[in-house]
C-alpha cells in the first residue's frame, strides 16, 4: 500500500487513524512521541511504522526526515491533523517531492492571514512579530476601543499556548513584556496578533470544502474554564440565532473564496456575544477567532460526529484525510446529511476534563458498562497543569450521548501521585 505520513494526531482520533488509511489503500507512517500518549492511545501505533520525535520542535523533525531517508522515499504524501503543523508540513513537502495539504491550510494557519482576509468578520487584530514587540512598537492604545481588554496570542499556535489577556490600559510595554514572558520562541520574526477581547459564548462551525464548494455539517458549542476547553456540544445549531448561524456561515464562506482554498475540513471558532435562540436579546454578531482550516475539530469531534449521525469514526477520518490532500483520490463522503435522515441528529456531548491543581496522574477509573467512550489523554505517570492553563491539561476525554454523559461523567476518579481526585470540568453554557 502507498504510505501517508502523519505529522500531528490527538488521543482520540489516534484510536482509530490506523484503521481508516489501511480501509481507504493506505499504511500510515507516524512521525511523534508513542510515549506522549496513554498506553490506550498508543496501542493503535502496533503494527504502523512509527518514528520518535517531538512534533513541537521544528529542526528535529527536518532532521529526523534528513537523517532516514526511507522515510519520504517509501512515502507519497505527508499531512496531519493540527493546523498549526501544516506550514511545517509544507515544507516537508516541498523538500521531499510529497503530496501535501491545499496550499490555502498552511497560509490560513496564521491567525494574522485570517485577520488580513477577512477583517470585518474578525475581532479588531493587530499583527506584528517578536522583533516589534521588543522594541515597543506595538501600541494597543492606537488600534480600536477594546472596553474588555486585549487577547495577546501567538499566530500559530492552538490549545490556548502562549495566550494573555492585557487590561484595557495596555501599553506598548506592557505587550513587550507579556511577549517576553510567555514562554514563546523569541525569534525575531515569530508572528503574534493582538485582538479585542470579545466576550461571549465559545462555538464552532464544522465543515469541509470539496473543489471550493463549502459544505456545512452543523456547529458546537463549547465550555471553557479560563485558556482550557472543557467541553462541547454536538450539533449546537438550535442554541444559536439564524443571524448568528448566518454570521458564522458568511465568514467560513468569504475566508474559502478569499483564500482560494478548495479542498479540506474546517473547524472555526467564534464568539458570539449573544444569539441565545428566543432570545430578546439575540444579535447577530460573531466573530472568527481561530479558522482551524484543513482540519476536523480535536478532542472528542470525531466521536461526536459519529455519534451524531450514526456513522463509524474511521469512514469520518478517512475522509478527512484523503480529501485534504487535493492530489489523493477521496474516500466516500459520509453521510452527515443523508437523503431520508432524521432531520435531527443525536445530541452529544464530549467533556474534556482535567484537575483543578497540577498534579501527576497515576491512572484513572472510569465506571463499567457506561455508553460513552472514554480516552486517557494524559499517560499514567504523566503531569498535567491545572485546568485553565490550556488544553496540554485535559487528563482524558469522555464522549457520548447528551443525555448519559453527566451521570458517567460523575463516575470518574483521577488517581495522583496525591491521592485520587474528582475531575474538573463545566457543561457548556
């Protein structure tokens, strides 16, 4: 079989990757730390070829490609499921002659690109770069009235790393030294943005694009505790306004045809300051925050969505992979909205929890018998930060339907090196 290389995959859908390429004609060729996972997740790495490296450092994995060159030389294609890896994944790509994600992922990347193409659907942004930081040249006094303060983020980055929020009185120094502190690479030309803090309810637009057509599949609505994502409901559609569903579909729609991107899932994220439906309030503001363009939602989405529509996690991956990859021949689309459905999918619900102090997790007991599926993310012996410090806290991930997932949920116990613990977690709002 032709081999794809996979460069960035979470717990959850780790379980399952394996078996959708081998399905859809391929072998799949990691490239990650096995020993970043729990031994759950990890199993699904026996019999694929796996390569040891840490994903987060860019030269190890250019060296690591360098240094065995059987890796690109038996391979035909190289993607991933962060879109924070794909301008990493481009440049693989380029070096080794491999097929690659739709260029417009890697560009779209970049909160900054986002903001660029489509400004007026976006929180009031200022894009600028380390080097501008340091020398005070970022100035939020001089860009638009933000009465909730600033959200300082890297451009590139996801799960809440490297993320500050700046009171409204913040001056050049005071991002200068925000960026200083952040524990964020101080290269020169490392992009960050500024925005307005928005403040409103979390949600995302699921979709894909297929030859520049955007195909819609439903939206989420999400629970944070600070900079860490705790939660999501799956399909959210009739907690939202028609105007701020409209809002959201007009800026997926405006940021494909902008960017010229054809092929690829989607999974972007706003905030909606209001839109409760029935709502005398409900507005019809939202605003983009991250266009997570060429990927399908992380944590739970993928069992979410199968869940949903009744459908098998691997047909979902196998899709989403092969349909990112606009020189690879796509596996069927699954039937998310299938002539003759139910009108309604299944609600669902993911909780990503974690704990309220860092501690090490030593194992975690999970109740016999339940219907939702439950991954450890953290491995047995791993240390997590308390929850929101942003998603490296998730402990593990429970998935199921809406109507179960809190009794179980309430079941689970977190052994630590401190004793057991309860996890910390909110239901959506």
């Amino acid at each position: 079989m032709k081999k794809i290389i996979i460069l960035g995959v979470n717990a959850v859908s780790l379980k399952y990757l394996p078996q959708a390429l081998r399905t859809a004609g391929y072998e799949p060729v990691f490239l990650l730390d096995p020993t970043a996972f729990s031994a759950q997740s990890a199993a699904a790495l026996h019999g694929s070829a796996c390569y040891p490296v840490d994903i987060e450092d860019r030269a190890a994995v250019l060296r690591l490609l360098a240094d065995h060159p059987a890796i690109t030389e038996d391979a035909f294609a190289i993607t991933g499921l962060f879109d924070e890896k794909f301008p990493l994944i481009e440049a693989a790509a380029a070096a080794y002659g491999l097929c690659r994600p739709d260029p417009a992922a890697a560009r779209l990347a970049s909160k900054a690109e986002v903001a660029r193409i489509i400004p007026e659907h976006c929180p009031p942004t200022s894009r600028f770069t380390a080097a501008e930081a340091r020398r005070c040249a970022v100035d939020p006094a001089a860009a638009a009235p933000a009465p909730h303060g600033w959200i300082l983020k890297p451009a590139e980055q996801a799960g809440g790393q490297g993320v500050v929020h700046l009171p409204p009185d913040a001056t050049a120094r005071t991002v200068r030294d925000a960026v200083a502190a952040s524990g964020m690479p101080d290269d020169d030309g490392y992009p960050w943005v500024l925005q307005a803090d928005i403040r409103g309810r979390l949600i995302s637009l699921e979709g894909y694009v297929e030859e520049g057509r955007v195909v819609f599949i439903g939206f989420s609505l999400r629970g944070r505790i600070g900079w860490t994502e705790v939660s999501n409901l799956l399909p959210a559609d009739d907690r939202l306004s028609p105007a701020v569903r409209d809002r959201c579909r007009a800026a997926v729609t405006a940021l494909v045809e902008r960017s010229g991107m054809t092929q690829g899932y989607f999974h972007s994220e706003f905030l909606a300051p209001e839109g409760l439906a029935g709502s005398a309030a409900a507005g019809d503001r939202a605003y983009l925050i991250d266009a997570n363009a060429g990927r399908l939602g992380g944590g739970g989405h993928v069992e979410q969505l199968a869940l949903a529509y009744g459908l098998d996690p691997a047909e979902i991956l196998a899709h989403v992979v092969t349909l990112g990859l606009p020189d690879v021949p796509t596996s069927p689309a699954p039937a998310y909205h299938a002539a003759g459905a139910s009108p309604s999918p299944r609600s669902t619900t993911a909780y990503y929890y974690g704990l309220e102090q860092e501690a090490v997790v030593t194992s975690v007991s999970v109740p016999p018998g339940g219907r939702c599926l439950h991954t450890q993310v953290v491995r047995d012996g791993g240390r997590v930060g308390a929850a929101g410090t942003g998603d490296s806290a998730w402990v593990g991930v429970l998935t199921g339907p809406t109507e179960d997932i809190r009794r179980e949920m309430a079941g689970i116990v977190v052994h630590t090196a401190d004793g057991p613990r309860r996890p910390a977690w909110t239901p959506t709002s």
